[in-house]
C-alpha cells in the first residue's frame, strides 16, 4: 500500500474517510509535521524525501511544481489532485484504489486528477 500524505487544504472529512474505512494506511497530514503554511515546493520536497504520494485540492499552483520537479529531475513520487467539487465519499473511494492497487514506481513523476 503507498504511503500517502495530504495537503493542508484537503478537506478534513476526507482524511477522517480514509482514516475510518482503511485503519493500516500510512497517512500524514501537512499540518502533523509543522508544513501548514509552507509553499508547495516545500511540502513537495518533504512528499519526495518521505516517499509519499501528495494529496491536494490545489490544482491552480501544485500541477506545475509537481511538474517542475520532474522537468529538473527531482524525485517526485506522484500527485493525486481532487477536485473540490467531488463528493467526499468518492474521493475516498478514488484515493484508497489508487493507494491499495498501485505501486510506487506506478506513480512516479504522475499528476493524477479526481474523478478518475
């Protein structure tokens, strides 16, 4: 199973989601690490250097950092952005799939968006 981590503006209702229906995932919020405020090259700096596949609502600003890092060759584990229209119980849904049924190396250097 990846080991995910979520953005500070991924909707809390989410987090609790995945947290419930999949007990053993291996989830850090932003916030839980002092990353709250930080800009998105920093928390996609501390996604790559934990291994962990970003959750983020913010598909304005974090698509082109997440795909700068690639273009300049920095580890960049993946990126699974959710639309903040999709409806929490879908979002759920979405990310356990792509967190049990996916490999590391499935997801690196790829912006995934929600819906799928």
């Amino acid at each position: 199973m990846l080991r995910l981590g979520s953005d500070a503006d991924v909707h809390g209702l989410i987090v609790r989601g995945l947290r419930q229906r999949e007990p053993n995932l291996d989830l850090v919020r932003v916030q839980e690490v002092g990353l709250r405020t930080a800009d998105d090259p920093t928390i996609l700096a501390w996604a790559a250097a934990e291994g962990r596949i970003l959750i983020t609502q913010d598909r304005s600003t974090m698509t082109g950092f997440a795909y700068d890092r690639v273009k300049a060759g920095l580890p960049m584990p993946g990126v699974v952005i959710v639309s903040d229209q999709m409806p929490v119980g879908k979002a759920v849904e979405q990310i356990l799939m792509i967190a049990i049924c996916n490999a590391l190396d499935e997801m690196k250097d790829q912006v995934i968006f929600l819906p799928l």
